[in-house]
C-alpha cells in the first residue's frame, strides 16, 4: 500500500555536471512508501547517475536529496553511511565477494553494524535465500552460480540490512537473457510485498505490469511520470513516442 503523507525519498532542483556535460538538469521528483519507480530512457539519459545520486554514492553538484526530509547533502560521512544501510542498492555488476560463500556474502556486512548474533545472522540469510529460491546454494561461491543466481544473492544481500527502499541499477542487463525472469520474479515479489523500489531498466513488460509510475528520462530531465498504462498507450513527449517505438519494435 502506498503512503503518500511524506515523500520516503524527494529531490529538489538536482543537479549533476561532469566537467561542461550536464548530466542531471534540476530535477524535482518525489518517491514515497511501497511505490515501485521504474526509470526509463535512452542511454546517457542520466539515469544510472540519478540512481547513484539517490543515496549520495555520486554527490550532486547542486540541488538536495531528501531522505523522509532529511537533506543528505548536508550529512558527514558517518551520517551518510549509517543512512545507506536503510537504501539497498543492486547494481548490474553482483560485486560478490569470490572468496566467500554465498551465506559469508550474505552475513559479512550486517555482522559488523547490526546488534544481532552470528546466529540470529545466518538465520535470517537462510530464510531470505529461501525467499530467493537459493536454500541450496548457501555454501555455494559465486563462480559456481549462473549470473541470474548471483544477482538474486546480491539481492538478498541488500535485503539482509532492512532496506526501506531498493535501488536497483540495470539488475538484468548483464545476464543471459534465460536468466532474466529469475530475478525479474524475485523483484516482482519484493514489489507485491510493499518494498519501495527505483528500478532503472530496459525490460518494457516489467515496467509496464510492476511499475506504479514510469519516469521517462532524456538528456538530464525527467520528462514524463506517469502510471504505465498511460506510458506505454500515449506517450506524451515527442522523445518518449521515439524511444518507445525503437525499443518494442527491437
């Protein structure tokens, strides 16, 4: 169930320049409880650097990022790093640990910041590798797994913190396309559970059955923001009915 009392995550005039490439143009958006984003949009849109820009991993030139009204550009690092164990980031990259099992990648990271012990930490592994559907991997390394099997343990190792919102970056595109429903399910999953969700992506049905908005993204703006149906039955922009008929006549 969405609550739109208070934006989970806002923007406000956000803006990202390399150099005299503008790369995010003042962008205002709001993201609010149990809402799945799907962000859409020709490569160099800027999308992947909004998403970095959400939790601050890239830092906006100007402009705020909101996190339930807190402005993250004002914090220490120390803030900012207490504050990112509540934003779960999956990248297209799983950036696994290969020396580690599946469970040891899992537990690494929440056995040093959360107040639970080594057991009550595995357990909680064991059940979110059940709910990806990887019981039998945990003693797995990952060069052992498919990508589509290590993208769905990187997921439920961003899950292993108690995110309040998933940032996820591309999540499928560096997998074989076979493996692409596997982890697209578990994301659906996450979507019907009420996990808030920005999810960059090329996969048009997801974004068109999961997505409660689709955000159209071209050179640095947020040109559209609209529900899917809407999106996907009458772009508004001349650039979205561009984009849109490249790509699902692809």
């Amino acid at each position: 169930m969405i609550n739109q009392q208070t934006p989970l995550l806002s923007t406000e005039k956000l803006t990202k320049t390399f150099g005299q490439n503008i790369i995010l143009n003042q962008i205002d958006a709001q993201i609010y409880q149990g809402q799945v984003i799907c962000l859409i949009g020709p490569s160099g849109a800027g999308k992947s650097t909004f998403l970095r820009c959400l939790n601050l991993l890239d830092k906006p030139t100007s402009g705020s990022v909101f996190f339930k009204e807190q402005d993250l550009t004002t914090l220490s690092d120390k803030q900012l790093d207490d504050l990112r164990q509540k934003m779960g980031m999956v990248f297209q990259q799983f950036n696994l640990f290969p020396n580690m099992t599946v469970l040891d990648n899992l537990t690494l990271a929440p056995l040093k910041v959360k107040q639970l012990s080594e057991p009550q930490m595995i357990a909680k592994a064991q059940s979110l590798l059940h709910q990806v559907g990887l019981s039998a991997k945990k003693e797995a390394f990952p060069a052992n797994l498919s990508g589509g099997q290590q993208q769905r343990v990187a997921i439920a190792r961003a899950l292993m913190m108690d995110p309040q919102v998933l940032l996820f970056d591309e999540p499928t595109s560096a997998l074989d396309p076979e493996m692409v429903g596997e982890v697209l399910k578990v994301m659906q999953d996450l979507a019907q559970k009420g996990m808030t969700m920005i999810v960059v992506t090329h996969e048009m049905g997801f974004a068109r059955n999961v997505a409660d908005q689709i955000w159209f993204m071209a050179k640095g703006k947020i040109q559209e923001m609209t529900p899917p149906e809407q999106f996907f039955q009458q772009p508004q922009t001349v650039r979205a009915q561009e984009f849109l008929t490249k790509i699902l006549a692809s």
